[in-house]
C-alpha cells in the first residue's frame, strides 16, 4: 500500500509542478498583455489588430482570412469579427482576388502601415525583456517552441493540422515571419 501511495503522490507532485508552471506563464503572459494593451491604447488599436497587422506585412501584404487564422492559430470566425473591426477602423482593405476563384484578399490600408509602424514602440516588452540576456533569451524561446510544438501535437491528435509541427518553426523563419530584435 505504501508502494502505491508514494506512486501516486510524486504523480500528484509533477502534475502539481507542470499545473504551477502553467499558471505561472499564463499570468506571466496576462500582465505582459495587459501592458501591450496599454501601449497600444495611445494608438487605437488592440494588440490583436497589431499582431494581425504583423502577420498582413510578413505574408505580402495580400493574404486571405484562412491563411490568416492558421498563422494566429485563431478559429476563422473569430479573425473574421477582427478584420471586420479593422475594416471599419480604415486600418486593412478586404477584396475578392482578380482570380475568379472568390477569395478575399486582405490588404493593409497607410493608416494600417501608420498603426504597424506605431506598434512597433513596444517600451513595456522590451523592459520586461531586459531582465533576460541573450542567452537566457535563446533558452526561453527554445523551451517555448518546445511547449508549443507539444500543444500543436495535443491539439491535432483529434484534428488536422496544416503543418507538422517540427517544421513549423523552421517554415516561421523560411518565410520571413520572425522577427528578432538585437
């Protein structure tokens, strides 16, 4: 019975320490969020838009919403309502392709290029960040595409994914979609 006690509590003790570690880079990420938000107040805009905007520049300036939600990993009703806002806000145009094929194509309006250009002031981020060297940097960024690589397995187990996942980070950086500061 002992035997099976002490099984059962180092279960209990790894789960409870990858469950703290997990509320940990939630709140961890919730503060940071919350800062961007405040950042990107002065703008108008929300940190979503900007990271949408982001995305708009990094693949051509005239990609489609389905492109657009597998790269956000957002469900396409949700990147939908966001660029319907954005649209409204004057930030992205939306058109169907010269193809005949019926695809929107979304675009980045100048005040959408001007509300990129602002977004790049990422003052909180950058503070927070200065606590990390570069190699801490290197290390956190290695663990983090481990953790979400895992995620993506998990997710997919039950679903189809548009991509392995040990060749996502690798087509990230082929099409130009990361971007580091030094």
């Amino acid at each position: 019975m002992a035997l099976v006690n002490s099984k059962k509590l180092k279960t209990q003790k790894r789960e409870d320490t990858e469950y703290d570690l997990w509320i940990l880079l939630s709140r961890v990420y919730h503060m940071i969020a919350k800062l961007r938000n405040v950042e990107m107040n002065k703008y108008g805009i929300l940190p979503v838009q900007a990271y949408m905007l982001y995305m708009i520049q990094a693949m051509g300036n005239a990609t489609t919403p389905a492109e657009l939600s597998r790269f956000v990993y957002q469900q396409r009703n949700s990147v939908s309502d966001i660029l319907k806002r954005m649209e409204r806000q004057g930030l992205i145009t939306k058109s169907k392709s010269t193809g005949g094929n019926g695809r929107v194509l979304v675009r980045m309006t100048e005040k959408g290029k001007k509300a990129l250009q602002l977004s790049k002031q990422r003052e909180h981020l950058h503070n927070i960040m200065s606590v990390l060297n570069r190699e801490k940097k290197q290390q956190l960024e290695s663990v983090l595409e481990l953790l979400r690589d895992r995620a993506i397995e998990e997710f997919s187990s039950d679903r189809k994914t548009v991509l392995p996942p040990s060749q996502l980070s690798q087509y990230y950086q082929e099409k130009g979609l990361l971007e580091y500061d030094t």
